[in-house]
C-alpha cells in the first residue's frame, strides 16, 4: 500500500464550481501534512498547510482528520489558473524531514 | 532571483554515461534535499543533508547515485553507468529548519534527465 494516496482525477470543472480532493495516508506516526501545487513542467509550490483544526487562504480550506489518517482540500469558485496537479504530502516528523509525496490529483478548470 | 536553481535544466545521455548536477540552494537555508520524479507519479525522495553532512538516503539511491554538499552549500547529484530507468525530472529542495520548528522547502526548476 502506498504511504500517500490520492485520486489521480482528472477532475474537469466548469469556472465558478467548486470541487474537492481527498487524500489517505498510511503512517500514523505522520505528524506534518501540506498541499503542494505543480503545473505542467514546474516544480512543486507549497500551497497551503494542514493543521487539524482546519485552514482556509481565501477560497482555500484544508482539513485534516487524524483518526481517519484523512486530508481533503476544497476549492471554491474555481478559476482557470486553479488548472494544476495538486500534491498531497506529508511527513514523519515536525518538518525536519523528507517530504513524502502522493501520485498528486489532475484539476482542469473549463470556461 | 534568490530562489532555489538548478543546472542544468535539461540533460539528454546515452545509457552507459556519467551525468552530474547542480543545485544551489536558497542562500541561507541550512538543509537540501535530493528527490526524483517520473511521469504521473509524486517526486520521492532520494537523499538529504543538513550543512555539508548527509544525514539520510532512499532505498531508491543504488550505488551507482552519490549526491555531495561540500561546503554546506551547493550540492551535485551524480549517477554514474546511467541506465533508462534513470531518466526522470531531479528536484531540488532546501530549507531553514532546528530540530523543533517546521521548515518548509522551497523546490528548484528540476533537471530533466533523458537516458537513450
């Protein structure tokens, strides 16, 4: 089984709609989770934290349910530009080390 | 730009050759990690150093990869007799980090590597 996993998608949404990505991990001892952007050809951006209390930035909220071992992110009012693959990533400890990467979920944002 | 870079971006070999790259980290981040991705997968982690020591290695580092950081700072990843299943894009990562706060790393362009 695969420490991270995630619905490769490709999820196709018309602008404006709003759409959300889930993910599994594997290690319960994971103590650091994050959301990564890549587009086509680029090297992953941090996109956002996840804390278990929740986070949103702007149209943008992230969760994280521990005894499920379960992360999602909502994305609002979805632009074209929001066109990217979205990494889910967590690590074993607070940090200090490798990031471990799920296969990432395809988002296509349509006019 | 004071950013993450790499070098060089593209690299196209034959199997069999030696290839080395660069990276340079953000100027005063103290931690550079080495990690590999191919087509539709996540980027997975190959070695990491903290200054000029190299604290951790992947499983996927054969003997054939050996990554250094000198000076604690740039960092050269070299696969020696490159073999097909080599080729894949090689990101670079660094960050500032202690033992108890959370870094948060800063990816370079990558290098593509294409092995014929």
């Amino acid at each position: 089984r695969k420490e991270v996993e995630q619905d490769p998608g490709p999820f196709n949404v018309p602008e404006g709609a709003t759409v959300a990505f889930n993910c599994t991990y594997s290690n319960s001892a994971s103590q650091s989770f994050f959301w990564y952007r890549q587009d086509c050809r680029k090297e992953p951006k941090l996109l956002m934290s996840v804390y278990s209390s929740g986070n949103e930035d702007g149209r943008f909220t992230a969760q994280l349910n521990r005894a499920s071992q379960y992360i999602s992110l909502l994305i609002r009012d979805s632009k074209l530009s929001d066109s990217a693959t979205y990494l889910c990533v967590v690590t074993q400890l607070s940090g200090n080390t490798p990031l471990v990467f799920g296969k990432g979920t395809r988002l296509s944002v349509i006019a | 730009d004071t950013g993450v870079s790499q070098d060089p971006r593209h690299k196209i070999t034959k199997r069999g050759q030696n290839v080395t790259f660069r990276c340079d980290p953000i100027s005063e981040h103290n931690r550079l990690y080495w990690y590999r991705q191919t087509l539709g997968q996540g980027p997975e982690f190959l070695t990491y150093f903290q200054n000029e020591a190299q604290l951790e290695k992947s499983r996927l580092l054969s003997d054939r990869f050996s990554a250094e950081r000198p000076k604690g700072s740039f960092s050269t990843l070299e696969i020696q007799r490159t073999e097909q299943g080599d080729s894949a894009m090689y990101l670079c990562a660094s960050s500032y980090g202690t033992e108890t706060s959370t870094d948060t790393q800063y990816f370079g362009p990558g290098t593509r590597l294409t092995v014929l």
